[in-house]
C-alpha cells in the first residue's frame, strides 16, 4: 500500500512540475501563487483542449488547492519559529525535536494526500484522449528530467 501511495505522490509531483514547466517564464516564479494556479489552469485548459465543464470543475480543484496551500504557509512560519527559539537553548531537548519533525511529516503527509485525492478529481474529468495527452507530456518531461540527471 505504501508503495503504491509513493508511486501515486511521484506521478501527482510530475504533473504539477510539468504544468510549472509548462508555464515555466521569467514572471513565473515572481508571481503570487493564485496567478501561478492561473497560469496553469490556463496552460493545462488549452492543451489539453478541456471544454467548460471541465474548465469549471478545474477552476473549483485549483481555488480548493491554493487556498489549503495558503493555509499552511500561515502555519509555516510558527514552525520555524518555534525552531529556532529551541536552537537558541543551552540544550536540545530530543524528545521535542524528534515530536517537530513528526508534526511536519504529518502536515506534508496530509498535504500529499489532498493533492492526490485533487488530482484523482482532475483525473477523473478528463477524457481518454485527454489522458493519454497528458500522460505523452508527463513522458516528455521524464524524458528530459533523465538528461539532466547524472
């Protein structure tokens, strides 16, 4: 089961770097994170020629996902916070420690989960050959990731 929820987070992690890619421009990565949803939503509409019910649905997936990612960047800061107050200590305290990372593993666990089950409804929307569209593209990007590995 876990390896299968592995292979699912891979491939989840694909698409959305293939759609951040995609839309991969010098504005890009200046942008808030509602105009990066838009520009993907925008490059994954037109590829993939989603007609308006599935526009609409993708829309109510990407406003569902920003706004859980805006929740948990609120969240973020208090961990490092809290971090770095403990690093200032004369002591580390490793029961603590160990619970700090459990509690982050446990947020991103939650956050992997939520992105799968988006991405199942996204999935779910398309066509067949919508999906084999998307899947050549995911191809396509594995197959240049590959080149830059060593």
């Amino acid at each position: 089961m876990k390896n299968i929820q592995k292979n699912i987070f891979i491939f989840v992690l694909v698409v959305l770097t293939v759609a951040f890619t995609v839309t991969c421009e010098d504005k890009f990565h200046k942008m808030s994170p509602e105009k990066k949803a838009e520009k993907i939503v925008e490059k994954l509409s037109s590829n993939l020629n989603l007609d308006d019910e599935q526009k609409q649905k993708l829309n109510q997936i990407k406003d569902e996902v920003v706004a859980k990612m805006k929740a948990n960047m609120k969240n973020r800061g208090s961990f490092s916070k809290e971090f770095a107050e403990d690093i200032k200590s004369d002591t580390l305290n490793k029961e603590k420690l160990l619970q700090f990372l459990k509690d982050r593993a446990d947020k991103r666990n939650s956050m992997h989960e939520f992105m799968v089950d988006k991405f199942i409804e996204f999935h779910a929307i398309l066509n067949p050959e919508q999906r084999e569209k998307l899947a050549e593209k995911i191809e396509k990007f594995g197959n240049r990731f590959k080149k830059h590995q060593h």
